[in-house]
C-alpha cells in the first residue's frame, strides 16, 4: 500500500489479540488508529517547530509502532509510574524524544502537561532534548548516545529474570520493549549486548527496530548492508520483519513475540517523517524542524485538521482510556503483594526501595575489620576486595556480581555464588562475556531496574571501553559498582597496553562518580562500604594485582576513608615539615619514603587519599585540616599528575608517570620509572631547598 491509501483503509477493524488489552481500549478501528497516531505526529511536529531543533522523523516514522505498543500491550500505569512490575520501554534511539513525551502527555502522565510539550528542549521543562531519568516521569532511562539504551534494557531484562526467580511470578512479571533505530543497531555495543541477550535467552526482551534506512548523512545504503534479521538470529533470537506501519502486523507480531522463548527483535519497515509531503523518507527530517510549510501540508495529507497542540476530544479520550488499562492490573498485583508472606514482601519492598539492610551491612564490615586487626594480611587489594566480598554478598542478597572474562584476575566472584544462567536465573554471579561496554550499560540497567545492586569486573585499562555507560550511571545518579583490577605498572608483565596510567585521572574527571583506590585490605572493606552505601551514584574500585602491607592496624570503629583522605601516620613531632600524600599501593611508599625522611630528622606525615571525590566535597576547614601546612607537599601515585594538583597544589612535588608504561616484572617497573621511596623523599629534599 501507498501511504495515502494505507491512510484512507480507515475501515479494517483489527481481530483481538493482544494478551493485555485495555478495559475499554481493546484493538482500534484503523481509522481510531490513524487518528492516534497521528496525535503522536502532530505533537512532534508542533513541539520541534516551536523548539525550532529537534527530531520529528523518528516519532512520525514509529508512531503506528508506538501507538500500538501503549494502547494494546504495554504495562503501566500513568497514575504509578515507578509500579515495580510495569513493563519497561526503553527509548533508545533518544534523540526521538519527542515521540516519547508525545505518549506520555497523550496517556495522562501528570506531570507531561501540554505546556511542557510546548516547553520542549527549553530550560527546566521536563522535556529535555533528550530523554532524561530522573527528571521526567515515565523516562525509565536515559538515552541519546546511541546504543546504550538497547544495553540498559538487557540489564532491565536480566533483573526482572532474576527477582522473578527469587520472588515469584505473581510479583515480578513484566517485559522490557525497547525502540531502536539504525543508529543504534550500528553502534559496537549493541552487538555486545544482543550476543549476551541472545545467550541467556531473556524471552521478555522486546526489540522494535524503527527500520526507517536512514541516518544523518542520508540513506543507510552508505554505510551498511547489514541483514539485521539475520544479525540477531544468529546471536539467538527470533527476528521478523515487518510493515510498520501496518497496526495489525505490529499487533501480530508483538503477540508472537510474547510468545518466544528467546529475546524477540521485530524489524518494522517504517518511513521516517511518515506524513510529512516532501520530506518523508528522507534525512531532511531526521535532525530540524519541518517548516510551516511542511507541517501545514502534512497536516493535509493525514487529515489532521487541529491547530497546533490541539488534541480533539475524542482522540485525547481514547488515548487516556489506553492510559488507565494498567489501573486494574496494577492493583490486582498491589493484592498479590500485600497477600505474600510478610517477609518476603518486606523483603521485597526494601530491594525496591534500595534501602540496605543497614544492621547487616554495619556487622559484616565490623566484623571483617576486627578479623583484620587481629591477624593482618599482605596480599592485593584485590584479594582483600574477595574477601570483602565474602562477608557483603552473604549479608546483602542484592548483590549481583560479574566480570568481562576476568573473573579469576578481578577476585569478584565468592566461593557460594552460583553463575546465573538460562538455566538458573537465581544465580548470582554474570559471566558477561569479552564485553565491558555491554557489561556497563547492563548494569545500569539492573540498577535502573531496582531490587540490584550490580557489581562487576574488568581491568582498570579497560574502563575506557566502559566509559560511555559509566558516565551515563553518573549522571542518571545510579549505584553501580566497577571492581577494576591491575591498576597500575604494579601488573607488571602485561606490558603498556594492559598498564593504566591516565585512567585515574580521566574517571575522575567524570562528575558524581566515585574513585575509590584503598592502600589496603582494611581501606578496601572500608572503601567496599563506600560504594555500597552510595545510592546516588556509581562508584569504581581500583585494585592492586600486587600484594599490599597492610598499613591500617587496630580497630577503627567509624570509616576513615569516608572523607576521601586522612592521615594515616602523624609526624613524630606532632609538626611536620613534610606532607607525604598517595593512594592505593603508593601509599607503602610514602611510609617507607617517611622514614627515609626521618632518618634526615626531617619529620613528615602521610595522608592516604582513597578518594579525591569524597576529599574534595568536605568543607574548605575540612580539607584544609587534612593537607596541613608542612613546608612542602609531595604525592605518589603510579598514574599521570592531573587533578593532584588541587590537593598537593600547584607548588607541590609529584611523582609519578609521565608516559606510558613497560612490560617487566613489577618492581622493576617502579625502580625504572622511579616511583620509589627514594625518589619521594629526594622530591621532598629538593623542595626543602629551594
Ligand atoms: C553514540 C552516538 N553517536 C552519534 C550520535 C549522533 N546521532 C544522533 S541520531 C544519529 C543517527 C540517526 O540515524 P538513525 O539512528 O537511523 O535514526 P533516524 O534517522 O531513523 O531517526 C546520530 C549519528 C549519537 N546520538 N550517539
């Protein structure tokens, strides 16, 4: 069909078949359909004009997609948006936003007034350029850089799995839809992402590719000849393609994929800009507004005669009857809920919530360090973090852990954690596979999802393949754990490629994320607790593969990591000359560089800095109570200088790398690069001297 007949087949009344129809919105006419979707298409017109930027190819080309998904099979319920068994629905290709804040406004989410539409992409509206989490009720992640989406919903999926295994169906059974584009298929991390969906064959994972062959630069026939059907077929996955904008073929697909028993992707041939009369199915209307012109002939052509912003009554009715189907089922689940046994259901409510268990958590640290007192240990932090571990994943059943194909090297699985599988979604330990990008954004996805705290493991080398997602955990305010192992040229024989040196400093650069780096097994636990209790946003843990003295000794009821530095030895005078400042394995050699100082009768103290982030947030007294007023200020860490500088300021002494690393045995590699106690306490000399 042509698109001017396909809108003129306003009779064909579609058969019942969605699973989860609406009281009272059951299948449309294909008139009523045409007309809601042309709702959709009229909002994003109008809202991009008004902006005058935006996108309104995406929404008009997916808008039949898109009104057949939340009129006849989606889950939710505008009245609860955060319900803990909605479905999810994930707009990925998030520069269609307006597509997005189109349905919710149209299914009567509060807060998505008309004005906020009219507000699009203006300061503090709740219509952002892109969707973000958050800030806008019913955006269930945020989305723009393409791809991540599609990787938030595998961890969406992987959650709902595992709380369905622990929990039951009658609590936790929803499905996660996301909305694709080209871009997004394109991008490297959705391959990552569909390999481990396609393997752990999560079935309540829905995928609409709004297969529109365009991008930016023009046709997608430039750059890509990929058969996407093909594609995710063989990474285990049913794939259809279908017209999509023909409702009953989307409507017949979305049943069938209901009822696979692998993760669904259900290629939908649309044309971007559908309706708009010189610029459909073209990139013209990919990234700007379509023009008065445009939109009033466009306007013609779907027979939509409303001014703009206007929705006619009836339309808007049927759209808000398609908004309260959820009600009943939402409350048919509230009783369920309140019916479970009172545990399980606190059990339940408190994972939801994110609330820790608090008492728990306090033994299990408490009693690590009273261990630790007792009989201290030299190994690698990242064997203190196992250990650590033992203790947190037996106290907080939340924790969910993993590695990207490093899980004897990262430490982070324990002796009791069961893989979590196809097989057996109660496991507890994700085997993600050679996919650290996949893996981040996953986890964010679990973590979006509620009743997890994921946690997993890479090298810290391998953060910049994370990058993009960690930065999206920041700023979605997510509590997401990074174990990141070999932190240093303390890895030794893996060489420069495998030797982090700029990726302290360039993780925290990124804002709200946490960069924990503990000297020992005692600061570890300490710098564990840290991140566990930071609900408001992500956290990495740089470990040592070397072995470590441990430097904390006695008992220290409270965390002396939590204001990010502290002293750790006095000077022996009680006025130190000298400031000795590290992190994580430097830290042994500020103290070994002290008492090369203080065999000169030069007395100095040493600062542990676990974490600039938490340091640099104290009150300016605070701060500058801990870095002192010594002479001179040195810090040691086996990474580049940047970001010292606002502690040890610009007058201090670094040592440190300055280039890339080698490949020798470890110690080694220090005496070569000259991170040495000697080297720290001549740079606290020279200093002294001038
Ligand atoms: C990681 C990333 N790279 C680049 C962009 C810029 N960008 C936004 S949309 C887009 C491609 C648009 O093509 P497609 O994904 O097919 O969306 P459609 O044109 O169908 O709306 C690009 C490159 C981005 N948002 N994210």
């Amino acid at each position: 069909m042509t698109m001017p007949d396909r809108l003129l087949a306003a009779s064909t009344v579609l058969a019942e078949t969605a699973s989860f129809s609406a009281a009272g919105a059951g299948p449309a006419s294909r008139a009523n359909h045409d007309h809601m979707a042309n709702a959709i298409r009229a909002l994003a017109m109008d809202a991009v004009e008004q902006a005058k930027a935006g996108h309104p190819g995406l929404p008009m080309g997916a808008a039949d997609i898109a009104t057949v998904l939340f009129t006849r099979f989606l889950k939710f319920d505008p009245a609860d948006p955060a319900w803990p068994d909605r479905d999810r629905f994930v707009l990925s290709a998030g520069h269609g936003s307006m597509l997005l804040y189109a349905l919710l406004h149209l299914t009567g989410y509060e807060t998505m007034t008309i004005d906020e539409i009219k507000r699009f992409r203006q300061f503090g509206s709740l219509t952002p350029g892109h969707p973000e989490y958050g800030h806008t009720p019913g955006v269930e992640t945020t989305t723009g850089p393409l791809g991540q989406g599609v990787g938030n919903a595998v961890g969406m999926a992987i959650a709902e799995r595992h709380l369905a295994a622990l929990f039951g169906s009658a609590i936790v059974d929803h499905s996660t839809y996301v909305l694709a584009s080209d871009g997004d298929l394109m991008e490297g991390i959705s391959q990552e992402a569909i390999a481990l969906a396609g393997h752990l064959k999560l079935n309540k994972l829905i995928v609409l590719f709004d297969d529109n062959g365009i991008s930016i630069d023009g046709p997608l026939a430039l750059t890509d000849s990929v058969d996407q059907v093909r594609r995710f077929e063989s990474a285990g996955w049913t794939a259809t393609r279908i017209d999509g904008h023909d409702p009953a073929a989307i409507a017949a697909a979305l049943e069938a994929a209901k009822k696979s028993d692998r993760p669904s992707l259900i290629a939908c041939r649309t044309t971007i800009g559908f309706g708009a009369p010189t610029k459909a199915g073209t990139e013209k209307c990919h990234g700007s507004p379509l023009g008065a012109d445009e939109i009033a002939a466009a306007r013609a052509k779907l027979n939509w005669s409303a001014p703009a912003f206007e929705i006619p009554a009836a339309i808007r009715e049927q759209w808000r009857a398609a908004g309260k189907r959820g009600q009943p089922t939402r409350l048919a689940w509230q009783g369920r809920l309140a019916a479970l046994d009172a545990n399980k259901r606190a059990e339940f409510e408190r994972r939801t919530r994110g609330a820790l268990p608090a008492e728990a958590l306090g033994e299990a640290v408490a009693a690590a360090k009273q261990k630790l007192a007792a009989a201290p240990k030299e190994i690698a932090t990242r064997a203190a973090s196992e250990l650590a571990l033992e203790t947190l994943t037996a106290a907080l059943p939340e924790m969910i852990g993993g590695s990207a194909d490093l899980t004897g090297s990262n430490n982070t699985r324990t002796k009791a954690m069961k893989a979590l599988s196809a097989a057996d979604y109660s496991g507890r330990f994700i085997h993600y596979g050679v996919r650290e990008h996949g893996m981040a954004a996953a986890m964010n996805g679990m973590a979006l999802h509620g009743g997890i705290i994921p946690y997993s493991g890479t090298f810290l080398v391998f953060s910049d393949y994370c990058r993009p997602a960690i930065r999206l955990a920041a700023m979605m305010g997510q509590r997401v754990i990074h174990v990141m192992t070999h932190d240093s040229i303390g890895l030794g024989e893996d060489g420069p490629t495998h030797q982090p040196v700029e990726h302290l400093a360039a993780l925290r650069a990124i804002p709200n994320l946490k960069v924990l780096r503990p000297c020992d097994t005692v600061e570890t636990i300490e710098c564990w607790q840290l991140a566990l209790e930071s609900d408001n946003g992500p956290s990495v843990l740089a470990l040592s593969r070397q072995n470590l003295p441990q430097l904390r000794h006695g008992f220290d009821a409270g965390n002396r990591c939590a204001r990010g530095a502290y002293e750790l030895i006095g000077a022996a005078d009680g006025a130190a000359t000298v400031s000795l400042f590290a992190s994580g394995s430097e830290v042994a050699i500020a103290v070994a560089a002290q008492k090369l100082l203080a065999a000169r009768n030069i007395s100095a103290r040493v600062i542990s800095v676990p974490c600039f982030e938490l340091f640099l947030a104290l009150p300016e007294a605070e701060r500058a109570a801990i870095v002192g007023r010594a002479n001179v200020n040195v810090a040691v860490e086996a990474g580049i200088r940047q970001g010292w500088d606002a502690i040890i300021g610009s007058a201090g002494a670094f040592v440190g790398m300055t280039g890339f690393g080698a490949s020798a045995p470890y110690k080694e590699l220090y005496q070569h690069f000259g991170i040495t106690p000697e080297t720290v306490a001549d740079a606290a000399l020279t200093r002294l001297r001038h």
